[in-house]
C-alpha cells in the first residue's frame, strides 16, 4: 500500500471501500484486484475502531440501543470486505489472494484481539449484563445481550492485562497457523492427479470415464482421463475400478493428503489452544469449548458417540464378514484392505437389492436435483427462486438466484418493485475445480437483520452454497452426493430464511452442535417417494424413477452403515481424546492417532473419515474442534424431528412445516436452542429415532 495515501483518497480509488452500486448489494465482482484488498482492510479495520471508540466514550449511560444494538451495527463496512474475502479464498483463489490471506491471518487476528479487549466498551456491556434482569428487554434482546457478553469473556475480556496479551498472540499465531493448514491442504488436492490410460478405465461407469476426461480437459490434455483428490470423482473411481493397484494408490493420496507437513503444523495448533484453554481456568481445550454447546459437557459426548460405536463396529463386522467372501474372487486379495471396501461393498450391494450404482445416477441428473431442492423449499415454506444469468459472479460455473416469499408476475431487474417479496439472493456453485477447496459448504457474502437504519428496514442476506461434483454432460449425481446438495441447500435455507433483529443472531450464527440440524432435517426429504417421483427423471428418456426402484433404495437404506459410522464415529472420537489432553508436550499427531485407534478397536479394513492431516474441520479453524460429534448430536434432532412429518403422514404438512419454519430455521439463535426445538417438536428428542434411522438398534 502506498502509505502517501490518505485514506479518503483510498476509499475513492478502491473499489472494495467505494458504495458498492450493483443489485442487491451484491460484491462487485470483476472490479476490484486481489492487491485491492490489503489496502481495503486497513482502512475498515481502522473505521470499525473509530466506532467502537465512540460507543466506548459516549457520556450517556448504556442502554441496549446505544451499546448493545450499536456495537451489532459497527464494522459493517470490515464485514462486507472480509466476508468477500473469505468466500473468494475458499471457492476461487488463486497464488495473489493467498498471499494476501497470509498477510492478512495476523492482522485480523489482532483486530479481533483489539475489539474483546476493549476496556471502555467491555465496561459499558459488562454494566448492562449485571442489569440484565431489570432492563425490560424482550427475549432477542436478552438473548442478544447475553451472548455478546459471552463473546467478550471467551475472547478474553475478564484476563489479567498480561494474560491478554499473551492471549493475543496466541490468536495470532493460530490464525497464521490455520491458514498455513488450510492452505497446504488445498495445494496438496490441486496438484494430485492420477493419470489414467484407456485400459485403465475398466470397471468404470460411462459417467465416472466422462468425468474423468473432463477433469483431463481441464487440466489441458483434452484426451486423456485423470482421477483428482474431488470427493466426488475419488469415492466413485474407488468404488468401481477393476484396477486394485490403482484404487490403492488412489486411496493412499487421499487419506495421506496434506502430509508430514500439516502434521507439523497442526501439533502447533494442538498446543496454542491448550494454552488458550488454561488461560481462562479449563484442564484442555474441551472443556472450554463444550461449555457453550448444547452438549454441556464431555460426559455427554462421550456417551453419545458410544452409543454409535460399539453397534456400529459389531454391524461393520458383519459387513466385512460379507465382504471376504468375495475378495479371493474379485478383488484378488486374501482379506479386505481399505482401498477394497467400497469396491466390494458396491458388489453386494447390487447383489444383496439388485441395486447398481449405474442404474441409479441416470436418474439424478444435477438440473433436476436442484429444481427438487428448490420445490421442497417451496412446498414447505412457500419461497421461490427466480434465476438471474445477468448477474455476474466470481466464476461463470455460478448461478445467481432472487429468493422471494410472494412469487412476482415479472422478474425484476433491480431490487425495486416487488422489494417487499424478496428475502434474500443465493448463490449456487456446484462444481470442483482447483481453485476451489474440497467438500462442500455454505457461507454467506451477508448476513439477514432486520434492526437497521436502511429505508427497508432491514438487510437481506446473501448465501452461497459450495459443492464438488465432478462436472459432467450432463452432470449426474450418486444418491450420496444428491444429499449432499440437499444437505447444503439445508444450511443455505437457514441463511436465507433468518427473521431477526441482530446480526449476531442471524441464521446460523448458533450453537455449533445446533448448526447441522437444519442441514441434515432438509436431507430426509431426498428419500420421499413424491419428491423422487416428480424429479428423479432418467437424463434421456425422461422416465420417472420406477417404484421398484425407489424400493430398493428403501431397502438399501441401512446398508454399509456400520462402515459409515465407523469412520465418522471414530474420527469424533480421535477429535475429543486429542482436544481432551492436558498435556501437549512431545505430542506426536501421528502415533496419537494409531495408538488412540488401537485402544478403540478400529477395525484394520477402515480408516476414519478424516485423518490429522486433512481434518480441517479440527485445523482450518476452530469451528469443528472438540466439535466434529456436531453431526451425530444433530442427527439425533433430525431422525426425531422429522417423525414428527413421519407421524402425521405427509411430508409437507402445512402446520408442521410452519413450526419448522418459525422455530428451527426463521430463529436463528435468538433463544437457547432446545427452547426452539421443543417449540418445534413439542418434546424433547430422543436418541432411538437416529439409531433406528441408521439401522443400529438391535433387531
């Protein structure tokens, strides 16, 4: 940055700092450089000091609006930015904006630091929190309070000065490290690719080949057929390629993906946040962490995750049984390896239901896959999504979408007219490439509020949904990667349909083992016989999915779940034994983990979902640490949440569906969340509806 300038004169030469004009406060794409932003986060960063110090020094004693409301308001200009940021680095980098992402971990750290530690402002919020029950304040705002005073004390507000700046620098440093983490991983699946000759192909589907070749394109050999470390062009190459050899080098790049060097780093993080823990009186990380969850404690985990464990490993056992009968035949092995797996399992499957993956995806074309989602959204809460292909994006391979609430006669070309229909625009970007991190997700470039001094009244959110599916003509999905769209689009809905008043409750601003229901409910309706009948068309006759093989999707539900569960459960259980330690001296990630595997009987044939090496959930920040169980503890709320649609025998009934809207994914965190699902369910959930869900429970 050039320091002769002044700011004003950056804000009127940068377009990431001038008003951004475009519809719907959308960023604008295509009119800014990767070098703009170093600049731009400067100036923001600065601007949002300058209003926290006037909140900070305002003579009139604090009240909800003029600290409380007011600190939600402040740093919108640093949230447009970083939020842009952020989005780009994970769907769309490229060799400047990581270098900028490095620049930028320890500064915005810092800031952060600056923000929570904020004497003068902290003073103001800690005096209304001790007041709190004589404030007459509503419950989101209660609510509102309550939380930001919780953000100020984790953040460190209540330390001694010297452990604050301890613990500033230790947030720095954790910033740096998580992007180094994040970074190597995504430099590992960018260059791996497995070269693939024509009689290299066998076993393979037509899909799986013309996916392949097109991965090949993309990499500039038109001709040839490449295998990447994508999801979803990897699980298919190792559930149906004839070549044993290959799919074990395949599996060996992808469970080793991000090395001996991410090791290295994460056993860093692993001792920062052990510190970080101590500094505010916990024994280890988990206890800091789980103190703010719906779980509580790591009593409660534990004893979730071993009720999965131990059915999980019995039903894995027999599954393996199944498995060697046929390894001598087609997999040319004594016993079952790990990269044999899915590749037999496929085998009996078909076998066991007569159910063939290559007789399935023909009826999971993308296009439709992405009309059912946005249908059920319709039939359940009423939106409608109206595309607009004169929106320019970050890459041509996203579609840009109007949400509305009242379907409008005409599509609007600004965000006038039917304003008051409009709820929110999504953003859907559903290809892998390697620019783009691997798995899937949901972020937001903005976040839903309704408290504002905007005309409107209020700030519509805009979602962007994430996936990695091998780009194919057409581009035809697995039944799991057809959940994972339903999945995401789960996440996207509770972004987009948020109704309240504050930013920091908005949409999934939740607890984090709150945050996955409302993604893994909206995957029940994928399997609804309605659903598939009216989108599960064949690609080219247009054929509905036949009833006989809707059944035997039914049947198949619970196949290979002991193998699933295996591989999640175990990688939840390594997370909570390694964030539970008190003791991180001469940590070895790599021992740990086969040692910890050891003692819980890992079956040799299975390797967890996600090893240290790769588990960014754990190490790309810390959202999932002490936390990836999130998934299981949502699936219980899902499996009995949806009975409750089950039960009334319509999937879309009208008054269950309001309730799901208004409790579940209207609310956002504006009320502790078992208040908000028992508002929903009327009771309490139960843990038999996931375990019958997942066909554990004994017989």
């Amino acid at each position: 940055m050039d320091t002769h300038l002044s700011a004003s004169n950056i804000a009127n030469t940068n377009p990431l700092l001038a008003p951004w004009t475009t519809p719907f406060g959308l960023p604008p794409f295509g009119a800014f450089k990767p070098a703009d932003f170093l600049p731009a986060f400067a100036v923001a960063m600065k601007s949002h000091l300058h209003e926290l110090d006037a909140i900070a020094a305002n003579t009139s004693p604090p009240t909800f609006e003029n600290t409380i409301a007011a600190f939600d308001k402040s740093g919108r200009l640093l949230s447009r930015i970083k939020q842009l940021f952020e989005n780009l680095t994970a769907s769309e980098t490229s060799p400047e904006l990581q270098s900028v992402e490095r620049d930028m971990a320890a500064p915005l750290a810092a800031h952060s630091n600056a923000l929570y530690t904020h004497k003068a402002l902290f003073a103001r919020i800690d005096s209304l929190f001790q007041q709190r029950v004589n404030l007459r304040l509503n419950s989101e705002q209660h609510r509102m309070l309550e939380r930001i005073h919780l953000d100020f004390v984790r953040a460190g507000a209540l330390l001694a000065l010297e452990a604050q700046k301890r613990y500033a620098k230790i947030i720095e440093q954790l910033a740096e490290l998580t992007t180094a983490f994040t970074q190597n991983v995504l430099a590992a699946e960018a260059q791996f690719q497995l070269v693939l000759h024509k009689d290299d192909l066998a076993g393979l589907p037509d899909a799986v080949v013309a996916a392949a070749k097109h991965a090949s394109a993309e990499r500039g050999d038109p001709n040839g057929y490449v295998i990447t470390l994508s999801r979803s062009l990897m699980m298919p190459f190792l559930t149906y390629s004839d070549r044993r050899d290959l799919r074990q080098q395949a599996f060996t790049a992808w469970t080793e993906r991000g090395g001996a060097k991410n090791l290295a780093v994460a056993e860093k993080i692993m001792a920062l946040r052990l510190e970080q823990a101590q500094l505010h009186g916990y024994d280890n990380y988990s206890d800091y962490v789980l103190v703010d969850t719906m779980a509580g404690s790591r009593q409660a985990v534990d004893d979730l995750l071993m009720r999965l464990w131990e059915p999980a490993k019995e039903k894995a056992a027999d599954e393996c049984a199944a498995l060697n009968q046929l390894t001598n035949l087609t997999a040319g092995a004594a016993h079952v390896e790990p990269w044999d797996w899915r590749y037999l399992a496929e085998k009996v499957r078909a076998s066991r239901y007569d159910l063939h993956e290559a007789e399935i995806k023909p009826y999971f074309p993308l296009s439709r896959m992405v009309e059912a989602i946005f249908d059920c959204a319709h039939r359940l809460f009423g939106i409608h999504f109206i595309e607009r292909p004169d929106l320019k994006s970050y890459h041509p391979d996203v579609k840009t979408y109007e949400v509305h609430r009242v379907k409008p006669q005409v599509k609007s070309e600004s965000n006038s007219g039917k304003q008051s229909s409009l709820i929110g625009i999504f953003l859907h970007d559903n290809f892998a490439r390697a620019t783009k991190r691997g798995g899937a997700w949901m972020d937001l470039y903005r976040y839903q509020r309704n408290s504002d001094d905007s005309a409107d009244g209020g700030i519509l959110p805009i979602v962007v949904n994430n996936n990695n599916f091998a780009k194919g003509e057409p581009t035809l999905l697995s039944f799991d990667d057809a959940r994972t769209l339903f999945h995401e689009f789960g996440h996207g809905l509770h972004g987009l349909l948020s109704n309240v008043h504050y930013e920091r409750l908005s949409g999934t601003s939740v607890l984090k083992d709150f945050v996955e229901l409302p993604s893994q409910l909206f995957e029940h309706w994928l399997g609804e016989p309605e659903v598939l009948k009216r989108f599960a068309l064949h690609y080219q006759t247009n054929e509905p999915i036949s009833d006989a093989l809707i059944a035997k999707l039914k049947q198949a539900r619970t196949f290979n779940q002991g193998f699933e569960n295996v591989e999640f459960v175990a990688s939840a259980l390594i997370d909570m034994a390694l964030h539970s330690l008190s003791n991180m001296d001469n940590l070895d990630l790599a021992r740990f983990e086969t040692e910890q595997l050891a003692k819980l009987g890992m079956p040799k044939e299975i390797v967890m979902r996600h090893r240290f090496p790769h588990f960014q959930h754990l190490f790309s920040g810390a959202s999932y640490a002490s936390g990836y169980y999130v998934y299981l503890w949502a699936a219980v709320l899902d499996a009995d949440g949806f009975e409750a649609f089950s039960d009334a025998g319509n999937p879309f009934d009208p008054a269950i569906a309001k309730r799901l809207l208004e409790n579940i994914y209207a609310a956002g965190n504006s009320k502790p969340p078992m208040d908000l699902y028992r508002a929903f369910r009327g009771k309490e959930p139960t843990v038999e509806a996931m375990l019958r869900k997942k066909g554990l429970l004994p017989a």
